[in-house]
C-alpha cells in the first residue's frame, strides 16, 4: 500500500502501565497505527539481553520492524509474517549469545519450551485515500465506526485459554482469600505453562510468536474510507471494561463514550475499578492491572469533539 499524498488523521492515544513492567507499546504514523501486547516466557531464565523483560524486547522488536516495513506493497498478513520471520532470527541470535548455541543444536539440558518464549498480540490500521485496512491477531482489537455501524475485530488468541486460568485462580482463592497477588501468581504459573503449550498450533491459539504461519489466522479486511469516520484500537488490558468488569454494555457504548470524552476518561473508570479491588477476590484474575495501549483515529475530522 503506497503512502503517498495522503493527510494525517486526528489521533489520541494512551499507554497505561499496569501493575507490574509494562509491556505494551502503541504507535501512529501518517497511514498506519498498531497497539502491541507483548508477553514473556514463563520460566526462570531470560532468553534476551533487555534490561527488562524478553517481552518489552520483543515488542521493541516488531516495533521497530513495522516501522520500516508496514508501507510496503503488499498484505498485512504478509506483513505480520515477516516480521515473525525477522524478529526470531534476531531472537536466534540472542539465546545463541547467552545460552551458547545455535537454537537448532542446542543440547537437552538447555533445550528451549514453548512457555519460555515472548510474543505478541497485535492490532493493525492502515490507510490510504480509498481503504481503511483492520488486522487483529490475538487478543488485541480494533473497533472501526462506519456511517451506520460499529464493527468489532478480535481474533480471540488465548482468550479461552484465559478463562480456564482465571477459573483456577478463583477456586484457589476460595481456599486462600488472605492470598497476595504473588501467591496467586506463583500458583497459577503451572497453569500458565499448560496453556502456552497450545500456543500457535492448530486447536489451540495464534499470536504473534515464533511461528510464521500464525499470520494467517489474523481477522483481517478493509472497509472503503469514505464510509469510516473513526477507529480504536486497543490490547486485552482494555476488553475487560466490557467482558469482565461490564462498566459498559457493549462497544457501541464504549466508542460513544471515548468520542465524547476522551481515552483517558474511559481509562480511568476502568483503574477505578480495578484499584477497587486490587485483592483480586471480587474479579478473579492474573494482576489487579493489565498494561493498557489504546489508539483513537477519527477520520471524519469535521464531527470530531476532543480538545
């Protein structure tokens, strides 16, 4: 998709870290924006040099790739799948400095699992004067208005997955309600490397990891960009002001609400709650706060309300 003589969109954003080293990221250029949820492994041993986590270091990393790459001429899948085929070969290059071989010969005694490598979920935007291009692979969405709908793009990731976790964490609280939030997260890191096992294979779930192909289980399409006045993208952080906390209904309600007062407003009703109750008790869950990435880009600019 070509980038030229096109103007720049209204936008607002806002990164929000939660309650531990945040691993989001979000960026807007000219044509194209994207909201990034990185994770690490679930091990002891870091697999990367960052100063903090294999997960800031792989969100960096696709980061960056898109930066260079998300105009070239050709699909977002295709895209997305080079950046995987990109960011591993970096990532090779890490654990062979810190573990000592090559990745494909390592030893068994340093043999690498599913559950100890980073990923990604992902939300793509890109424009140009005639389309307005989605992509959603994982659990971070886009929500696109048009003249006479909101349409909601999420491709789920490990969102089921999820839910069978936070239906252990609540039974393990029913037991010990006096339970810190290290406690629950030491107790739920089995769990956590169960799932992980499914993760980019078929009958479990794609993100954006180490397997290219995961690229092409992304929700994908594009609307004509006469017909969308706005878009929102966002990470999981954010789907439970609906799905888990219900501050709203649905996300009509949601839109409508961030059109008319920002992201920072809605943001904030969302911390309330969650600082509420940070014992987890009342809402069962991983962290009392998730990192939080969201974008708004108004394309009909003449009916656009924030300061």
């Amino acid at each position: 998709m070509s980038n030229t003589a096109e103007p720049t969109v209204d936008s607002q954003s806002v990164l929000d870290k939660g309650s531990f080293i945040n691993e989001d990221k979000h960026t807007i250029l000219d044509q194209a924006a994207w909201v990034i949820d990185g994770t690490s492994g679930f091990a002891e041993r870091k697999l990367t040099d960052h100063p903090e986590t294999d997960g800031v270091w792989f969100v960096e990393r696709v980061d960056a790739y898109l930066n260079d790459h998300i105009f070239d001429d050709q699909s977002l899948t295709r895209v997305v799948e080079d950046a995987i085929t990109h960011v591993v070969s970096e990532l090779e290059e890490e654990i062979s400095q810190r573990i000592g071989s090559d990745l494909d010969e390592l030893a068994a005694d340093k043999s690498i699992s599913m559950h100890e490598f980073p990923a990604a979920t992902i939300a793509i935007a890109r424009w140009n004067r005639k389309t307005v291009e989605y992509y959603s692979l994982g659990d971070s969405s886009i929500i696109i208005r048009t003249d006479d709908d909101i349409h909601h793009y999420n491709q789920e990731g490990p969102q089921r997955f999820d839910a069978v976790l936070e239906d252990h964490i609540a039974e393990y609280l029913s037991d010990n309600p006096k339970a810190n939030i290290d406690e629950i997260r030491e107790y739920a890191r089995p769990h956590i490397r169960e799932s992980r096992k499914h993760r980019e294979v078929p009958g479990g779930f794609w993100c954006l990891g180490i397997n290219p192909l995961s690229a092409t289980h992304a929700v994908t399409g594009e609307f004509p960009k006469q017909s969308v006045s706005s878009a929102y993208l966002f990470t999981d952080g954010f789907l439970s002001i609906v799905e888990k906390f219900e501050i709203f209904e649905d996300w009509t309600a949601v839109a409508d609400y961030i059109d008319e007062y920002g992201l920072q407003d809605v943001l904030d009703r969302l911390r309330t709650i969650q600082n509420q109750d940070e014992s987890v008790l009342e809402y069962p869950r991983l962290k009392p706060m998730d990192d939080v990435a969201i974008i708004r880009l108004c394309f009909d600019t003449e009916n656009q309300h924030w300061d």
